[in-house]
C-alpha cells in the first residue's frame, strides 16, 4: 500500500518538473557559460572550488526566480497569445502560490550564494535580483525592453568576475557590454515571433516599433556590437590566439543566425535561438579558458 507521504512527495516534485519545463530550465546554458567566463578572467584562471560552486547556485537561483516572476506576470498575456497559451500557468497546470513560493526560495537561494562569495558581491545582490525581476515588466512601456534583458544577463559575467576578484573592472564591463548586445540581438529576433500580439496588445518591442525588417537589421548591428566587444576583451585581459579562434568561431555563428532568418521567413528563429546561442556560449567558455592558460 502505498503511503500517504510518498504520494504528496511525488506530486510535489511532479510539479517542480512542469515548472522546470515551463521557465525552460535547460536554457540556463545560454548565460551559465558566460557568468564562468567572467569567473576565469576575474581569477585569471580557474577559481577556486568553493567560488565555482557559489557562481553556479547563484546563477541558477537568479535565473529561476527571473523566469518563473515573467510567467507570473505574464499569465495574463501568455493566456492570449496563441505562442504560449499552452504554458503551464494558462492552463491551470500549476497554481500562482506554487511560483511565487518557487520565487522566494530561488531569490533566497541567489541572495545566500552572494552572501558565500563576499561581501560586496551580497550588497548589491539585493538590486541585481530587481532589476532582473523589473524586465517582466518592460514590455508594457518601452521598446528598450531586449536591451533590459540583455542588461540582466550582463550582470551575469560582471557579478561572477566581482565574486571572484572583489571588484569590477573595465575588463569585467568589457565582456558584460559584449554579452548585453549579444543577448539583446537574439531577443529581439526572439521578438518578431510577437509581432502581431505585440501589436494587438499594445505591448512594446522593437520590431513593433520598427517593423520586422528594421528590427532584423538592429538585431544585426547588436551582434556586430557584441563581437567588437569580445574581441576588446581579449586584447584587454591578454588572451591568447586560442580565445580569438573561439571569438572569429562565434562571428561565424552569429552570422549564421542572421542567414537563417529574413522578414518573408521566420520560421528559423528557434533554431537560431536555442542550438546556435547554445553553441555560442560553450565555444565562449572555452576560448576563454584556453586563452587564459595558453597565452
């Protein structure tokens, strides 16, 4: 017979899976990789166990909290849009009470891994994790809303590099403005699938604002920016031809994302969005690695 405590676990952690799924959990790849990068070249090598670990439960906390606070506020919105009215919250799958205790375990959890880097790093947790949470928000009145995100994830390689050196830098803020136009770049590609709701919602973005065929052409500038910024780190922090190898292998990728995808044809964008931005932030962090200890 089956006991009654077993049940309620399993149903627990039957809801954390449909909650996992539903703020794409596994799409931490795309900013984890950066957020190690900036470690590496904060401790101009590999950091120590204890920083690597504190990095990797914060990143996870933050990013947890920002995604499930979105679907929260959202709710709304996702119900309408025939994108994502099959998101858990839409279809009832889950309660709001479920996220928004989900929320304050991943803020909690963000905010004691600062706590365990330094002291610095615990003082300004507290205002990262609300700016990262503000995003949700941003598309109700601006179309700057792709460069709040990308904003968001910048703080991810400048937060680790601060965790690990005690401080920020201009080649922490280097590689933070190379990682904020990369993210805002494919954000925006992200945001021509909304064209229309955008529109009919009344909600802000730059291809409303532009149209598709400008916003592409911004989403490429952004890129273009992105690259000019990696490539400054490198020549900022010393790397060796190996982190220039990786970089000259990302411009290749983020050119690659731009072919796949024309105003006529958006059908690409999630291949573009998550397999080559998945890519990009791997080859990222191993040319990062290896140009540190093989320069």
């Amino acid at each position: 017979m089956e006991q009654p405590g077993f049940g309620l676990t399993m149903e627990f952690l039957r809801r954390i899976r449909i909650l996992l799924e539903s703020i794409k959990f596994e799409h931490t790849v795309f900013a984890l990789p950066f957020a190690f990068s900036g470690a590496l070249l904060g401790a101009q090598g590999v950091p120590k166990p204890g920083q690597c670990f504190w990095i990797l439960v914060a990143m996870v906390g933050a990013r947890n909290s920002a995604m499930a606070f979105n679907r929260l506020v959202d709710q709304p919105l996702d119900a309408r849009n025939p994108r994502t009215r099959d998101r858990a919250l839409p279809r009832g799958l889950l309660s709001r009470s479920f996220f928004t205790g989900f929320i304050i375990v991943s803020s909690g959890l963000f905010i004691f891994s600062a706590f365990m880097l330094n002291r610095l790093a615990f003082l300004l947790s507290p205002l990262g994790l609300a700016w990262i949470l503000f995003y949700s928000y941003t598309k109700r009145f601006t179309s700057l809303c792709h460069l709040v995100l990308g904003f968001s994830d910048g703080c991810a390689p400048m937060g680790a590099y601060l965790a690990v050196k005690g401080r920020v830098d201009g080649l922490a803020l280097l590689l933070g403005l190379g990682t904020i136009f990369w993210v805002a770049g494919f954000d925006i590609l992200y945001g021509c699938l909304d064209y229309d709701f955008d529109a009919a919602a009344n909600l802000h973005s730059i291809p409303r604002f532009f149209g598709i065929k400008n916003a592409l052409r911004i989403s490429i500038l952004f890129h273009l920016l992105a690259a000019f910024f990696f490539v400054q780190t490198g020549i900022s922090g010393g790397l060796g031809p190996v982190y220039f190898a990786g970089v000259s292998l990302v411009f290749v990728l983020l050119f690659l994302e731009h072919a796949f995808i024309s105003p006529q044809n958006l059908s690409r964008i999630n291949l573009s969005f998550f397999t080559l931005n998945g890519a990009i932030s791997v080859i990222f962090l191993l040319s990062t690695f290896f140009g540190i200890v093989n320069r």
